[in-house]
C-alpha cells in the first residue's frame, strides 16, 4: 500500500519538504517506511504529487517532490448545516460526508441539539483521513458552531439552503432537486441543513420554510436517524445538483513508475 | 421514551403475548418497565399495533395488545447485493440500509472480498434493532452468502440489477435510474449491486456488463469506500425509483390516549 498523506506544505515537482509531526509518526512508525520509498502527497491547493523518503529518521522525515500526478480539482460549493450529533454519529458524518464531497461542515445548535460539546481538532483529522483513505484532493472545513439565529443572520441569500424536512409539507428531494437543476451556474452556492436526532422543533421548521432561499424536501416515509437523513440528503444532491455526473480519474497514473523529474 | 420492539407473534387487538426471551430482557433489565407501562410492537406482518404490560417479574412478561396504530406497509422489492466487509462497516451498512428500506441482504463473495466469515445473527440483530428504533414496519431478510458465480447462475432476469461501477464505462446514476423510471410497474424487482473494498475485479465487471439485465452506473468522481458507495446508490435508489416520494405518516398517532379496546 502506497501512503497517500494530506500536508499544509507548498508542493511542486523538484521540491523537497520536511514532513510535519503527524506524517513523519504515520511514515515512521505506522507504516514503517524507510528512505527511497514512494508516497503520494496532497495539500487542497496544488493537486496531488508522487514522492520519495530522502531521509527518515527519529528526528525526522524529509520528502522529495517527484512529480504530479493531477491538477487540483474541487468539489461543489456546498455546506453541510447540521446539529451535533453523539460521538459515533458526527465522526460518520464528517467521514462519510467528506467522502461524499462536502465542502465546509456547519454544526448548529438547535432547539433539541443534545450535544453542544464539540471536539472539532477530531472532527478535522476525521476529515483529513476520509479525504486520504478515498483520493479526495481537498479537506472540506469544519467549522466553529452557530446558534440557529445566528446562523439565519449571516447567511448570503445567494446560498440556496436545502432544508432536510422530517415533519410538514416538503416536495421529494428528487423532484425538488430536478427542479433547481434550472437555477444551476458556476457560481451557484449551496447548503443542506439537517436537523437534531428528535428532529426540528416546529417553530425552527416554520421560520426556515418561510425563508426565500429556503427548499424543504422530503427524504421518504421512513424516519430516519439524523446522520442517516444527512448522507442520504449529500447523495442525493451530488447525483442530481452535484458532481455526480463526472467519473473517477481513469485510468490513475501508476505509482513509481515512468520519467520521475530529476530523480 | 415508549419502548418498541420488533416481536414474531401474531398480533391483533385484544390478545394478550408472552414476550420472547429478548423483549422480556430489554422491557425489564433496560427499560425497567413495570406492569401498566404502555410499549409499541410490530411483527412485519399485521402493522404496528400499541400494548400494555399485563405482568412483568423475572420470570416472564405478559403483554396485552390494546389497538392497532399503524397498518402493515411494504418497502420496494430492493435487494442490497454486496461484498462482506470489516466489522465497522457491514454493521453500519446493514443498520443503514434497513433505515433506508433494503427489502434483504444478499452477501456476495468476489474475487477480491477480504472478509468471509459473516456472523449472520449478528446482522439481523442489528437490523431488528435499526427497524424498532427508526419507525419501519418490517424487518429486511439477512441472506446466506453466495458466491458471484452462483448469484448469477440463479438470478431471476426480471430482476433489475443496478451496478456500482467504480471503473470502466458507466453513466451517472441519475440519469440512468430516471431511464429505468419508465419501466417502473408494481411488479418492479430491483438489485443494488456494490464491490468490496478494492473494487471488482475487471473480469467480474465485464462480466456483469455484458448481462442484459444490468444497469451499471457512476457515483461520481471521487473513489468512495464500499459501504459509502452502497448507502449513496441506495438513497438515489429510492429518491428516484424507489419510494421516496411518500412521507413519514403525520401525525403519529400518541401512544396512550383515546380508546383502548377492551381495557
């Protein structure tokens, strides 16, 4: 298994980088590699690059940029509003969310939010992972928590928020999302906004519905728990608004083989 | 909170049932319910119907059924087709797929499936458990695991069979389950097909293409891990083909109030 590691480094070919703290514990402890061996780098900027070990050593690891593998690419603009949830139900949500394209993870307090504690240091390295393990070339951001208001107050009202809604009237998500295919242009912004397990109290559901930027949707007759309701939003919007239409890079460049720069 | 528990008796208003060794342990020892305590059962044959303890000691608990609340429902004939993955992951996909109405689970064993031993009770304790506490009336069947050549050897071809295909030529999903929108009927018999964690092997993808009743189709450019791939087809699944445009029934009747029968 070739390691595939997120860095904050600038990458380029020909460069050479010290790995950080996590990357140099992951090379040299995890995955125990030794100098001369391949890995691949990513840093959401500059797209992905094939690498070799310099040196690795107790005190650290040098790395030296070979060349690129892809060009940057990004994902939808698309926001992930969400109460938070018990800790094995937020950590798949940020995993499977990022798999799934999620730009920035909003966590907001609701009225039956019953979490308010939030490590986000574990929900960001849950991110990094997921983006690591599945050839992701962005982390999405995780942001700070806001208050149900708070979060009305400073919205752009350019930013359409699909409003995930368990209780009244709501149209099928797939019928609605078919319809805002109209309204779709490079600098569309979007949000799914899913409620607290218990779900949103009424007052919460009346306020959103009557909000012009504002699409209730109906995800089926079954009652589904909040991480579920959510992921099954994201798939639904990336299949029909989203980047569902593109393929995965096919077929990927093998590693360590072919012209390596000035190896 | 009003217990709910998945029971294998017939149930109708106004017979009294002896709970199983299961739902005495969880009425009792968890819940720590008393005779008089209102609960909530279904048997995925005569709907969903609101009961009473009658008696209750170490010994045994007695339940007297008071009224039906909910008539028995149906989710589309949706078999899950997938590879057993770790632990973490096929217990996630089945709590998962049963929320979002996988009719069964149809373990397939592939080229490259890592994971053989299945611990097939397990499964379906997970899925009983995901049933009561997300309102489903019914409890999806867990399979046998076949192996890939036997899967197709009894396949049924008016079964269509929508395939996961990470590599090679596939439409995006929504296209192609739109597509198959015309042929919707009530007779409609439908298969998700996911790989495991590595993906088909090219020989089984061809295979499974050149059969006429396989749809295979693209979930967008990111490589997602199996059961994120499972659980994203299944939502589009039933927002566009499935059942996704019905709501969850509203108002639920409240459990406790107005006539009980013969109480």
């Amino acid at each position: 298994m070739i390691p595939r590691l997120y860095v904050e480094q600038p990458l380029a070919s020909g460069a050479t980088i010290t790995a950080d703290e996590r990357a140099h514990h992951y090379l040299r402890n995890v995955m125990r590699r030794a100098a001369g061996d391949v890995l691949v780098l990513f840093n959401g900027r500059d797209g992905e690059f094939e690498a070799k070990i310099a040196v690795i050593d107790k005190r650290k690891a040098e790395i030296r940029i070979t060349r690129q593998r892809r060009a940057q690419d990004s994902v939808p603009d698309l926001v992930l509003c969400f109460a938070p949830l018990k800790k094995d139900a937020i950590d798949f949500l940020v995993e499977k969310g990022t798999e799934l394209g999620v730009a920035a993870f909003q966590p907001v307090i609701t009225r039956r939010t019953a979490t308010s504690r939030l490590n986000l240091d574990r929900l960001r390295a849950n991110a990094i992972e997921a983006a690591e393990q599945t050839e992701r070339l962005s982390i999405p951001d995780i942001r700070a928590p806001l208050n149900f208001e708070a979060l009305l107050t400073g919205w752009q009202p350019s930013r359409q928020m699909i409003l995930c809604a368990e209780a009244g009237p709501a149209l099928p998500i797939a019928d609605q999302l078919t319809a805002l295919t109209r309204h779709v242009s490079p600098t569309n912004a979007w949000a799914i906004f899913c409620g607290p397990e218990g779900g949103f109290h009424v007052s919460e559901l009346d306020r959103l519905r009557n909000l012009p930027f504002v699409t209730p949707v109906g995800l089926g007759p079954r009652i589904l728990r909040a991480d579920t309701a959510a992921l099954s939003a994201l798939a639904v919007f990336q299949a029909i608004l989203g980047d569902g239409k593109l393929r995965p890079p096919d077929p990927m460049m093998p590693i360590g083989t072919g012209a390596e720069g000035a190896e």
